[in-house]
C-alpha cells in the first residue's frame, strides 16, 4: 500500500470518526447519569437520517414555495442544510424524552437489566415502525451541492463533505464540551452523574438533569445520521445497528460515562477501521472495530481515560 | 420550626418508621439517637424528600413538605449532609463547594459565604482545586459541611458526621456544629455517638426500631439509666 493510499484512508477514517464520536457521546452521557446503556440509541441515528431527509425532500420539491431559494445559491443552500440539521437533532432529541419518560422511568427503581431490556425492546419497535411505516427499501439521500474535491495533498484528496463533517463534528464536541465543564447546569449533569442522591440534595431537579441527558444524546445522534445519510448517499430502517454497535465500541474505548474518552474513542475507531479496510480489505473493517472492543474489555476496561482518581470512602 | 407528625416511611414491605413524631424549635441543636438500624438515616431521608413516606405529616415553617422530591425541600432551606459524606469525587473542592449554592444567584451572599466556609474550615482553602476523592474522611466531611453551608440552609441536618473520624477530627466537628448553631442555623443531628450528640443538644429524641422511644433535653437523657445502659455502654 502506498502512502497517499495511507493518507486517503487517514483522511476516510477521520470522516467516520466524527460520526462515530457525535454518537458515542449520547451511550456515554446516559451511562454517566443512569448507568445504563441505551440500546435504542442506534435508532436516534436513524431516525434523524430520516428526519433530515424528509426535511430535504420538502423543502426542495417543486412544490414547496420557497424551493426555488434552497437550492439557488450557496447561501441558500446552508440555510437549508441548517434547518435540515436543527429539525433532526430538535425532533430526535424530544423523541429521546419521551422514550426516557415512557420506557426508562417506570424502571428507575428496578433490577439494572430491566431498562436495558425495555431499551432493545424499544431499538426494535422503531426499527420495525420505520420499516413498516416509512420503507423497507434503502431511500437515496439527494446530493443538494456538488461533492468535490477541495483539497488535495501526497495524492489524497478531502471533498468538501468531509470537511463539512468533520468541521461540525468538531464544533458540537468543543460545544458540548464547554457546557458541561463550563455551565452551571453542565456542572449539575456532571454532580448528577457522580453521585445522583447528593446532587438532589443540592437542589439540583434529577429528572431534568436527566431529560436534558436524553435531548442532548439523540440530538447529537441525529446529526450523526443526516451525516451518515449525506456521505453514503441513502437511508434505510437497518441502518442504526452496525454504526450504533461501532459507536458504543468507540464510547467504551475511551472510558464509558467519560465524554472526551468518547470523542476521542470515536475518531480512533474510526481511523484504525479505515486503515484495516486499506491495509487489509473492506471487509474486515468490521473485524478489527470489534477485535478492538473485545480486547479493550478484556485488558482496559475502564477504557483510555477510564476513572483514574483514588476514591476514599 | 419542623414539626413531624406520626411519620410511617416502608421500604418495600418494610415499616421502617412506625409513626414517629417530633419537633424542631428555631435556634435548637435537636439529636435523634439510636442503635443501627433503628430508623435515625430514614428519618433524615424522609426529611430530606429522598424517601417518600406512606403515612403522616411533616410541616417546616407551617408549610407541609412530606412528599417532595430532594431539590423542593432543599429550595425550602433543609440541607442535608448525608451518611458517608457523598461528596463528589471527580470534582475539585471548589466546583463541590459552587454545587451547593446550586440555587443561588445572589453573586455577592455566594462569595461571603465562601469565605465564611474557609475561615471554618482553612484546610479546604488550601486544597481548592484538588479533586474530592482525593481528600482523607475528615477533609470530605469537611467538605460536605461547607457545601451544605454554602445553600445557606436555616435548617441544618447532620448524619452520622463522626463516622469513621479519628477522635480529633469528630471533635474539631463538633465545634464547629455548634458554632454554626451559635450563628443561628438550627441543627438537627443524628449520630451513634450518643454521648458526644446529647453533650451538645438541647434536647434529643431515642430512636428505637422505628418508633420515638424517649425524649428530653440532652441532660436529661445523659443522666437516664435506660440511655446510659443501651447506648452510652455503661451498666
């Protein structure tokens, strides 16, 4: 393999990763809080795939009135894709609401396995609503501007998608980042996640804290979904699974319930799968991202950043 | 100040309190003292809205309470420092101490109140942006002492602040509880230290398997025989 076959899928991997990163951040946000993995999390990522695209079907069809000033000029062409983005991550992140409200809380109280099982109990309700009520067929995301190569160097190229997904990527990590370091209700999903009695103690309203972890997590996933849907050019009712799974690998990489440990799992996972796919074959991608998460299980399980502070009881 | 009416808290099937009933005057150090298990951390949880109670009435400056969940009783001015400290870990004492004044806005009463919590406790001065976890048992129940009085409670309530401590240290909280009575927060205290708890209370409360046993004022439960062979390890 030649380098600038290295450098492209240096650059493949980083793309993959952002993805990877925005969807690991809601299994470690609700891990860190409710110490349970969120199965349906997987279908937050499709649901905005499907979100988004429906939003771009509308908004661009003949039909609609303003069509014409979507895809007309660039200007138009980014407020479209902001309100594409800003719908999906709004509509998803209330969906993670209610299905907190619905299908977690009822099971606060109860044995841990419960919540995880009402979780995939919900990933395969929503897999099998999307089927059923939107289609069992992969549906093509249309490309509204042209993708093409912005920059080239050592005979790799980036096309402007790529950079679009990684520069957003980037900002919502450095975003989400800020707020829960920086901001006092941050700091309150931080106190609420460490020890969740003492911070109802502080005054702090738990199941807020707790709805906010819901809205932030599939907001974050639905962007990740749009992305998935822009990049591979479709969207289909399956699609949640292996990027979920890939995710969830990424979350625990780095360190469940530890949000850089997440961002920096998922750019990881995503460039050691790219280069597998070139320095062996595509197919083996999924290979080597499992590999990863069994032997990260079996000799750091506390993941990459995992809890490194003494704790005194 | 506090007033608690035949009380009923069930874990599950079990009655944990059996209608217990009690008061709390404005400027008072009230203990509430008893053998493990005898129902003194429910009572404090039940307070403090982490437990829901099945029966009975708890009214704080004549407005009834029982049933609210932890932040709307806190909102209320009962602060709690909880069994074992419950101190957050991964934050550094600073962010812990800025958690208890969660509910606060006034930038100003924050910022005098710091300072108030460092002239008590100087160690946590010195360790402000060290890590929680990293404290020894005396600086975390420190900690968990300023934190509390940084929501600026009227009503102060202490479990078990001994636990655990090396004899110097339980003493230097005990000054220090009742300095914080002195300035006017009213303390409600529940400790397995029997002695130490009734040499400082005003009156106190004997606990036993979830129902109010005896009551009177701290001298008079040191002199009682019954409190003197149960729980001061005498006779």
């Amino acid at each position: 393999m030649t380098a600038d076959v290295i450098i492209q899928q240096l650059v493949n991997g980083v793309t993959l990763g952002g993805m990877y990163a925005l969807i690991a951040l809601g299994y470690t946000l609700v891990y860190g809080i409710l110490l349970m993995i969120n199965f349906a999390h997987s279908e937050m990522f499709m649901g905005g795939a499907y979100v988004g695209l429906g939003m771009l079907l509308l908004l661009t069809s003949k039909s609609f009135p303003a069509h014409a000033f979507f895809t007309g000029s660039a200007f138009g062409i980014l407020v479209l894709y902001v309100i594409v983005f800003a719908v999906a991550a709004i509509a998803i992140g209330i969906l993670g609401m209610v299905i907190e409200r619905v299908a977690y809380r009822p099971l606060r109280h109860a044995p841990r396995l419960a919540p995880l099982i009402s979780a995939i109990g919900v990933s395969i309700f929503l897999q099998n609503a999307a089927l059923l009520w939107i289609d069992s067929k992969a549906i093509p995301f249309p490309r509204v501007f042209p993708v093409t190569p912005l920059v080239t160097f050592a005979g790799a190229s980036v096309n402007s998608l790529q950079i679009l997904i990684v520069a957003t990527s980037l900002i919502l990590l450095f975003v989400l980042d800020t707020f829960i370091s920086r901001t006092r209700v941050g700091k309150a999903m931080r106190a609420t996640s460490q020890d969740r009695e003492a911070a109802g103690l502080m005054g702090i309203d738990i199941n807020y804290v707790i709805s906010l972890a819901f809205f932030i997590g599939p907001a974050l996933g639905a962007v990740a979904g749009v992305f998935h849907g822009m990049y591979y050019g479709a969207v289909v009712f399956s699609m949640g699974f292996i990027p979920g799974i890939k995710s969830f690998t990424a979350a625990v990489l780095g360190g469940i319930g530890n949000l850089r440990g997440a961002m920096l799992g998922g750019f990881l996972l995503g460039i050691v799968e790219s280069l597998a796919a070139g320095f062996l074959s595509t197919g083996y991608k999924d290979v080597v991202a499992f590999i990863i998460l069994i032997l990260v299980l079996i000799f750091r399980p506390g993941g990459l950043l995992g809890e490194s502070v003494v704790e005194k009881v | 100040m506090l007033t608690v009416t035949n009380l009923k808290t069930c874990y599950g099937k079990i009655e944990a309190l059996k209608g217990i009933s009690l008061t709390v005057n404005e400027g008072e150090i009230v203990t509430l003292i008893g053998a493990n298990g005898a129902g003194k951390s429910t009572t404090l949880k039940t307070l403090s809205g982490q437990l829901v109670p099945t029966a009975g009435s708890i009214e704080f400056e004549g407005v009834k309470i029982a049933g609210l969940p932890a932040h709307k009783v806190t909102q209320k001015g009962i602060i709690q420092v909880p069994e074992g400290r419950r101190i957050f870990s991964r934050m550094t004492v600073l962010e812990n101490l800025d958690m208890g004044a969660y509910l606060r806005s006034d930038k100003e009463g924050i910022k005098a109140d710091l300072e108030h919590v460092f002239e008590l406790f100087p160690r946590l001065r010195e360790r402000l942006a060290q890590k929680g976890g990293t404290l020894s048992g005396g600086e975390q129940q420190m900690l968990a002492m300023g934190r509390a009085l940084m929501a600026n409670p009227r009503l102060l309530m202490l479990d078990e602040p001994s636990m655990g401590l090396a004899p110097v240290v339980v003493e230097t909280i005990f000054e220090i509880i009742e300095k914080l009575n002195q300035d006017g927060i009213t303390i409600l205290l529940v400790e397995q230290n029997a002695n130490l708890a009734l040499s400082i209370a005003d009156r106190g409360y004997v606990l036993e398997t979830g129902q109010m046993k005896l009551t009177g004022t701290g001298e008079e439960l040191l002199a009682n025989e019954d409190v003197r062979k149960a729980y001061l390890g005498e006779g």
